[in-house]
C-alpha cells in the first residue's frame, strides 16, 4: 500500500449547517453536492474533503463512540481497480489490522474498511465515476 | 482561506503500537520520527500525516471527547507568514467558527485553531521548517 489519502471524510451532524460554513462561509466550491447526504470539495491536487450527512456516515462506518466505536472521520486511500481493493486490504491484514471486507457499494464502486491500531477506519476504494477519477494520481507520477 | 489540507493529524494512544503499524506493518518512510512524540508520514503531494501521541494531542487541541470534547484528529492548513495565520483565522471566525487564537508554539512555528460546526479542528499553521515547507504549494501552482 502506497502512502497516499485519497479522501478525508467528516461526519456532519447537520450537514445544512456545515455546508453553510464551508461552502457560503469560507466560500469553497464542492465538486458534489447532494442536498441531505454529501458535498465534496477538493482541498488538494488529488485530495477530496466530503461533508457526510451523519446518519449515512454510521450507517456505512459504524456508531461514532470514544471507546470501540468509530471516529467521526475517516480517511480514503483510493485505487484504480476492485482487484487492487483486496490487495490492500489484506496487505493491511498482514500488516495487523482488523478488515472489513470489501463489497459493491450502491453507487457503483467497491470499498471495504481497516482500522488502524487507534480505530481510524481507512477506507481502500475503487470508484469509477468523476470524483474517484479526480483523486488518483496520473500514471506519469508514478 | 483557499480550499487546502496540509496535514492530517492523528491522536495515538500507543505510539509505538501506532508506528509499529504504519511504519513496519505498511512500509512507509517517515519524513519526521522522535521516539513517543510523533511521526510524520509524506501521503499527497503536499500533505503529511502526523501520528502524535495522544497526550501531547490533547495538551495543545484539548480533551478528546464525544460531545463538547475535541475529536481524535486534526486537519492543518499550512501557510506561508505569521500574518496569514491571523489573516485565515479571521475570516474562519467571520464565516461562523469559534476560534482559538495563534501563539507561538515551542517548535518554533506561530499556530492557531478553528472549530467547524461539528467541533472538527482545523489548525491555521505558519512553519519554518523542513516539514512545513513541503506541504505549502508551489508559487507555480497558484
């Protein structure tokens, strides 16, 4: 697994109102923007900030909670096959940390979970469309 | 306060458990690494990952904690002057965020926080050194 974040992903506990703070207050441009579930904005030459309505975040995460629960953000390595998205999870089993598995997603792509030894949850990605185009680095970077 | 992410920092309970992990387990090289401070990992082109021991997190960002507490990480946005730093932290608090205000810290940087609507710190960092001039962009790339 090559060091890279793809994606920092914030649980919004109203996302209205964190919107309204990072869109209108410090007048940033999302690159996605669905009204109730998430914005996107790019924060970096192949980094994405999503604002993830809370619930969705839980859902998909697990419950937000300071002990064996999940923290209110995680981070996103992405890649550019779903064969490279079980590579790297198991690289990261090898490595000792717990995996949760990969599986389709609904809107398209195939994502699974590790936690590192303090719980932040990694998410290993592959997303198809424009945004998990944006976020991987260009082959002459290699 | 142009849309950037410069560093991505972690609170580690155990560091060495945390190292151990990214350092040994994935095979990354860091940048940065005193023994139960902190390690910095380059992960973007101009974005690093810093894995600090949770006490010394919690000294500086404050108690972590579910509800009025600070979560387990930070976001930086790195900038090129003391006078940016203020500049930033300024129009963070005019777009609603409730703001710590910058000082010089003993690493011989001047930093500042802001807290998003769900309580996420972003630092407002000025740094001399090595690690902060390679995560500000190129003059180029303005």
């Amino acid at each position: 697994m090559d060091p890279r974040i793809s994606f920092v992903t914030l649980a919004a506990r109203d996302l209205a109102a964190t919107r309204r703070f990072y869109v209108d207050g410090l007048g940033w441009t999302p690159e996605l923007d669905v009204e109730g579930e998430v914005v996107m904005i790019k924060v970096g030459q192949h980094l994405v900030l999503s604002l993830w309505d809370q619930k969705a975040f839980e859902a998909e995460v697990g419950p937000i909670g300071e002990h064996h629960g999940a923290s209110p953000f995680t981070l996103a390595h992405n890649v550019a096959s779903r064969q490279e998205v079980d590579t790297v999870l198991a690289s990261a089993h090898r490595a000792g940390a717990f995996v949760f598995a990969a599986r389709d997603r609904d809107w398209g792509g195939y994502t699974g979970y590790f936690g590192d030894p303090d719980g932040v949850r990694w998410e290993i990605a592959w997303n198809p469309g424009p945004i998990g185009l944006l976020v991987l680095p260009d082959r002459s970077e290699h």
